[in-house]
C-alpha cells in the first residue's frame, strides 16, 4: 500500500471502530455486523438465502462468544493462556477473512 491508501485504511479503520463502539452502546451490534457483512458479500435481502445465511452468521457469533466465555481463565485480568488462545482465534479468523477476500472460502 502506498502511504496514502494506508492513512486512508487507518481512517476507515477508526470509523469501523466508533460505529462499532457506538452500535455496542446504543443498539444490537451484532445485527450491525450481519448487515456489514451481508452488504459485503452481496446476500440478496430478504428470501431463503438471507434467512439461513442469517442464521449461520448469529450461530456462529454465539458459538465464539460461548467459547471465549469457557476458555478464558478465571479472574480479571487475562493470563498468558488467554492471550495465546486470543491469537490463535485471531489468526484463524484473519486467514478466513483473506480466504473470503480471495474467493477461495
């Protein structure tokens, strides 16, 4: 990227980051997500595809989240375990979303 297009990204970035902060504030931030992502990878709305690809992307945000809950240690602040764990799921969901990028998800 040029120094350009990377200032560019780290503006985009920092708008994702306040609306997103704002939606967890104000509204459901994980409907949010699901019109993003729908948006993104041009799901048709409405019909038989909105509703199960619906489905599949809250499925699979409580799924995570329920992990997260079971494998962080107890107590309040994160261990080493739990930083090593974080950046596994990280590094799993950075290589799907470069899969997704490219079509090959």
């Amino acid at each position: 990227m040029t120094p350009d297009a990377d200032g560019a990204r780290m503006n985009f970035e920092a708008v994702i980051d306040r609306l997103l902060r704002e939606q967890t504030d104000q509204t459901n931030v994980l409907e949010t997500l699901w019109l993003l992502f729908a948006h993104h990878v041009k799901i048709p709305p409405g019909g038989v595809q909105w509703i199960e690809s619906r489905r599949c992307f809250f499925a699979g945000a409580q799924t995570l989240f329920e992990c997260l809950m079971r494998i962080l240690e107890p107590g309040a602040e994160p261990t080493e375990a739990d930083l090593r764990r974080m950046d596994r799921i990280t590094g799993e969901l950075a290589r799907y979303a470069e899969d997704l990028t490219k079509g090959t998800a």
